[in-house]
C-alpha cells in the first residue's frame, strides 16, 4: 500500500528533518563551544601544551655517557625525533593513523576505515595520533566507562588535538607521542623503555620486525604482550608489518622475509633492586634528594624536584665498563670464597664455636622484616619463637642465584650471619672521580652499603699513615729497626705494645720498607713511638677519614673504624703527589631540558709534602715485591708498578686490600656481618686471601680493555723538585757509614 503525502505535509516532515539536522549540529556546536570554554573542565592553557606534565624517570648517566639505572614512579625516559628509527615512525603511522601528516588533528575519514579492521578482527581505535597523545597528557582514562562523561573527554580531545597541532610539528607530535604511550607490564612507558626492557636496545637502533612488536602493544599492551602472549604477539606483529607493506614502507619480499623471524626477545625488566651499581645507585639518590633541598634547587614554579617524577638527568664518575668489571671480579671469587668458609665450617657446633653466638641470631632475628611483623600484628615473644621455628617458602641468595626453598626462619637468619659480605671502590687519584662501586653482595637481600654508609675496623692498611708521618719527619725507608717488642708508655694507662704472631714475625733487624712489606707490628709501634699519635691521627684526618680517629698509639696497627670509601680516597694522597682530592661521582645535575641545577667541585687539601707521598709510593710497591701481596706477582701476574697494602683485623674478623697504580686507587674489604662470626685461620681469613683476590681479577679486565687508557707500563712519578731521600739501600748504608756519630744516633733513636 502506498500512502500519498500532501506537500503540506512534506513540508511539514522536511522542517522536521532539518530542524533536528541543524538542532543536533547547533547542540554539538554549542557543547564544543562550553567544553572549549573550560564549562566541563578547564583545558591545558598554552603554557601547559608548550610544557606537558608526565612522569618522567631521572637518569643515571656514566661518564661514557651510558644509563646505568633510573629513579621512577613510571619507567619513561624521554628521546628526539632523531633518536628514534624511522622503522618505529612507519609501523606507527601505517598502522595507527595512515593519513597522520595530512590531517589537523581529527580525521572524520579514518573511522569507517576503523570500522572495517575491527570487523576483521584487528582491534584498532578510531583516534588520530595527536588525539590519543591528547589523551596521554591530559586526560588519561578517566570517565572511560562513563557514557556521558566519555563523550565530554572525547570533545576534550579533538579540542586539544587542533590546539596542539597548531604548536606543534608533526615530528614533535609524534615523538610525543612515542615518549609517553604505556607499553604494559614491568613499568615501562615510552619507547626508549619499551626497546630497552623487550630489546635491551636503544630506539634508534630497532629493526622493522622490533618495531612492529611494540607498536601493537600500543593499543592493548596486554593482550600482545610477548612474555605473557607471544602467539598473541606474533600475530599482532606481523599485522603491523602487513601494513607497513600495504602503505609501502617495506616491499612485500621484505614483509615475507620479517614475518618468518621469530619475535627474538632480549628481555631486561627494570627494577630498582637489580641491574648494575645498585648500592652505588641508592646512595647517589639519597644525596642527589639531599644537594636539592640543601641548596635549595626547585622547579621554575617553586616546587620541589621529584627524583621519581621529573625527569632530570644525574651524570656521574662511574665507568660503566669499569663497574661491570668490579662486579664481576667479585662475583667470580666472593663465589670461591664462600665455598672455603663453607667448608672451613663445616661439622662445627656454632654455638660453642663462634663468641655470642645467640646473641648474633637474637639480633639478627629482632632486626629481621618478619619479626617486625609479627610483633606489629601483636604476636607475643612465644608465639614468634613458635613462628620462626616453623618451615615456610623464602627466597634466598646463593652465589648461583636466588633459590627458592623452605626452610625455618631462624635457619634463614643463620645462613645470613654465615654469608661473607664484600665491598669495593676503585677511583682516579688525581680527579677524585670514582670509577666503581660496589657496595655490597646483592642489593635485593642487603641493602646496607659497605662502600660508603658501613664502617669497619681497618687493621694494618693503617700502617702507612704513621710511616708517612715519619718518612716527613726525615726518616728514610732504609732505615733499620731490631724487630722487637717496644712498648709505649700512655700517660694515665698502662704501657701498650701490640701483639705480633710468632708465624708472621720476622726476626732481627728490617729496613722501614721491608717491615712495611711484611706488616710487622712491633717495628711499626716502634715508629708510632718516636713520631708520636697525635700527629698520625691529624694526617690520617686531612687524608679524608671522617670516622673518629682517636690519639692512641694503637691507631698505628689499624685499631679504628673507617669505610671503604674514606681509606680509598686516603691512599690517593700517595699517589697524586700528596695533594688529598675529595672523592666524587656526581659530575652534575641537569632537569629534563638540559639547565644544569648543580656543579661539583670536589675539595683539594694538601695532606702531606709531593716528596714524602711519593717515598711511600715506593714503600707500598714493597708491599708487592717482597711482602704480603707478593701473590699479585706469582698468581696474577701483575709484574707492573702497583702497591697496596693488605689488611686483617682481630680475630680475622676483616680482611682488606687497598692497591694504588699511577692512574687508579682501589679499596677492597671483606668481612661477615658480624665481627664475632669469621675464619678461624689468619692463612684464609688475612686480606691477602679475602680481599687482594678481587683487585688482581679487577686490574686484569681492567688492563685488558685498552680503551680505558689504564696504561701498565706508567710507574709513579717523582716529583718535578727531584727526589732527596735516598732509597738506594745500598747508598743509604754507605752514607750512613761515612757519617761520624750515625751509629751513636741511631742507638739512641733504636735504628
């Protein structure tokens, strides 16, 4: 049946039909005019679309300009357009927004060719990439499941899409873009995170087939996620690369060629607790938070800068090889090591063979994360002891890696008191800059740093200092000393001589060098003696110690505490000309722009005179030569000009080794957590055994890379003025000989 309308009443229906056309156009029209005007929510002004605000993670940056680590709340680290591979650009543009450099900002067009992907199958949004790079910077998802509210944001976005491409070039957008998309899992934001975490490359240097990968995850990060999804993966990438051959950015040969690969992962997750420099990291962050609120460094606005948030860029001492070389040289020993004390105890009752014994698990238990727990859910002291008592699942730490086992909590904090911790620095003498630094054993299950935060007892890597001090006052390292107990007399005290093991003294009359060579602490008192304490405690403190260094002759054997990092910057006085350099690794801090927030510059003190620093260059190379780190010759092979000196504490609670070569100082200690837990033997538990090992495996890697510029054949060099100490022993003894009344003084001083 036909039903014949009148014209009126096709009038009648076209008013009808046009007023609703012109009344919906003039209600859109009206609505993008009140969210324009901010009536639904204030727009980003210009001033926020020239700085856009996201998370940026800072940077730590070594001093051959490599990203050892990051501070974050979102993993994202931002790059330039010419940082990025032109493979990323394509696979982005084919496959999010064909017809990006012909459109400004919306493309009406693009949604029906949306429509019909999406009907196949191939999930895709229907926004321009300056849209969604609106919504990564200012609107995020909010009122994403809100009908009424998400038409609003949608408003919102084409608005701030034209507003930005009229600031903007089409690459800034689309860098934009690529810094601040979430990539999913494992906290990572931006492309350079994404081609680091999944690749463990830079975004300049992603291949077609990488970069197809990680432009699907754009959409839906977890459905095409490749550790959790790799089939999913899979097929998202090569749709990527489909289009890239459809929009002729590849040929259909290389389409086939890169479609046949496998997706090739390189994964590298970030994570605060792994990677390299951890300790060194958590220290340096700490003091970076530290110099901004010290010196009062805040942003433009007057607010505060946020390490985790705003993306500033630190730059650093480390070398990055250096560090992977020192922490290599320590995993591959510390690993023996362990094994030897492991054996060293095995079969002994530790109750009645280590001092304290349950007093050391008592503490380590009340320090332990699951007794503070227990005692803050309000568990009573038996049923915590009930608790620890009990098998549960835990992680621990082994040389081979993490394991997962089960074992009774209270075993778990024994397995840790019976675990060696080690530290070490190695630095440039003569800039102060640090090259490495490791702080500890494995940051995930000891945080505390050994380097700089922890003190140890630094037994007869002491020695030096007093012999500096008298080596100023005159005496010459030829100089002869019977080798025998010569006690000191302390005003208000009783006489004080050290102790000296019948096995490692040498008997009869040594020269300076020699006794220094062979740590021998009777010759050493002896110097004490004649030099007195309070002169040794005041260079050991312009030396840079900063642990209390008390005015006792006892100092001389190593009686005082100090760090790894304060001992290793001492002995660089030796070895740059007596001049003491403040040890540093912060070269600068830039904010994310490139305006550099900080400068340092380390602090100079003359410590001692160029002469007198370099004859104790030539008594610390004794050490090598003829002495207790003789092994560097016949077991490691370093023939070159190196000294040192090793060190071990009471009871062989600490073993240290500190080596100096003309162009690097490094410090290395070794030690338990607690002193009273350690070798029972000084042949094992002595610096020579524990400490010395890790320098020579770190020297050698570190000689072998010759880009380093680290030159064997360099000794140490004498000071311009020339040299007056005779250190010919030989000439010495001559001299002496020919001088009336030597003998008399030297009987009197006891040479």
């Amino acid at each position: 049946m036909i039903i014949k309308l009148t014209p009126q009443e096709i009038q009648r229906y076209n008013r009808t039909l046009w007023g609703i056309v012109i009344g919906g156009f003039s209600f859109v029209v009206l609505l993008l005019l009140c969210v324009n005007f901010g009536l639904f929510g204030a727009l980003p002004s210009f001033r926020d679309l020239e700085n856009p605000k996201s998370n940026l993670a800072s940077e730590v940056i070594t001093e051959d300009k490599q990203v050892l680590g990051k501070y974050f709340v979102q993993n994202r680290s931002n790059v330039t357009f010419s940082q990025i591979s032109p493979n990323v650009i394509n696979a982005l543009i084919a496959t999010e927004d064909n017809r990006f450099y012909k459109h400004s900002g919306i493309d009406f067009g693009r949604t029906f060719t949306i429509v019909l992907y999406n009907m196949i199958g191939h999930k895709q949004g229907g926004s321009t990439i300056t849209q969604q790079l609106a919504k990564n910077l200012f609107n995020g998802a909010q009122g994403a499941h809100n009908p009424v509210k998400r038409i609003i944001q949608k408003l919102q976005e084409w608005i701030i899409a034209v507003r930005i491409e009229r600031n903007y070039t089409k690459e800034e957008i689309i860098t934009m873009y690529l810094n601040t998309v979430d990539f999913g899992s494992y906290n990572t934001f931006g492309i350079s995170s994404a081609a680091a975490t999944y690749f463990h490359t830079t975004p300049a240097n992603l291949t077609p087939e990488q970069a197809a990968l990680l432009v699907r995850m754009v959409n839906a990060p977890t459905l095409y996620n490749p550790i959790r999804h790799p089939d999913k993966a899979l097929e998202g990438r090569n749709f990527v690369l489909y289009r890239m051959s459809q929009e002729n950015y590849i040929t259909d040969g290389q389409y086939q060629e890169f479609k046949a690969r496998p997706l090739g992962l390189n994964f590298h997750p970030t994570d605060h607790t792994e990677g390299m420099a951890t300790y060194f990291r958590a220290v340096l962050k700490k003091d970076v938070q530290k110099i901004l609120e010290e010196k009062s460094i805040v942003k433009p606005d007057g607010t505060q800068y946020d390490l985790d948030r705003d993306g500033l860029k630190i730059y650093t001492t480390i070398n990055y090889d250096m560090q992977q070389y020192a922490e290599e040289a320590q995993h591959k020993y510390m690993r023996e090591l362990q094994a030897q004390f492991n054996d060293h105890w095995h079969g002994y009752n530790l109750r009645k063979a280590i001092n304290n014994y349950d007093l050391l698990i008592k503490q380590g238990m009340h320090r332990s994360d699951r007794y503070i727990a227990l005692k803050q859910q309000g568990k009573t002291d038996e049923e915590i002891m009930e608790d620890f008592n009990t098998p549960a699942a835990m992680n621990i730490f082994t040389w081979r890696g993490d394991i997962d086992t089960t074992m009774k909590p209270i075993d778990s904090i024994v397995y840790s008191k019976l675990t060696l911790r080690n530290a070490m620095m190695s630095m440039d003498p003569t800039t102060g800059n640090i090259k490495a630094w490791v702080g500890g054993i494995d940051f995930k299950h000891y945080k505390y740093d050994q380097v700089k935060m922890g003190t140890r007892q630094v037994g007869s890597t002491a020695k030096p200092f007093t012999y500096a001090v008298a080596i100023s006052n005159g005496f010459s390292p030829c100089m002869q000393v019977n080798n025998v107990p010569d006690s000191i007399t302390i005003p208000g005290s009783k006489p004080w001589a050290p102790n000296s093991s019948p096995s490692e003294t040498k008997p009869g009359m040594l020269t300076l060098r020699t006794a220094l060579a062979y740590s021998q602490n009777w010759i050493t008192a002896h110097v004490m003696k004649e030099v007195t304490a309070q002169p040794v405690a005041t260079l050991i403190k312009k030396m840079g110690v900063t642990s209390p260094v008390p005015a006792l002759p006892s100092i001389c054997i190593g009686s005082f505490d100090a760090s790894v990092f304060d001992m290793t910057g001492a002995y660089s006085a030796f070895v740059n000309h007596g001049l003491w350099t403040e040890p540093t690794y912060i070269v600068r801090i830039e904010d994310k722009n490139g305006n550099v927030l900080y400068d340092n510059k380390p602090r100079v003190v003359q410590a001692m005179e160029e002469q007198a620093a370099y004859v104790m260059t030539y008594m610390l190379k004794g050490v090598i030569e003829e002495g207790t780190g003789t092994r560097l010759r016949w077991k490691y092979n370093l023939t070159n000009p190196i000294g040192g000196k090793t060190g071990t504490t009471n009871d062989n609670s600490d073993g240290w080794f500190i080596g100096i070569t003309p162009q690097l100082v490094t410090g290395v200690w070794t030690g338990c957590e607690d002193r009273d837990i350690h070798f029972r033997s000084t042949r094992l538990g002595e610096g020579a055994n524990t400490a010395l090992p890790i320098f020579a495996l770190y020297m050698k890697q570190v000689y072998a890379n010759t880009e380093l510029g680290i030159k064997k054949n360099v000794d140490f060099a004498p000071p311009k003025s020339g040299v007056t100490t005779v250190l010919d022993c030989g000439q010495y003894n001559q001299q002496q000989q020919s001088q009336p009344g030597t003998d008399e003084v030297d009987k009197k001083l006891g040479f």
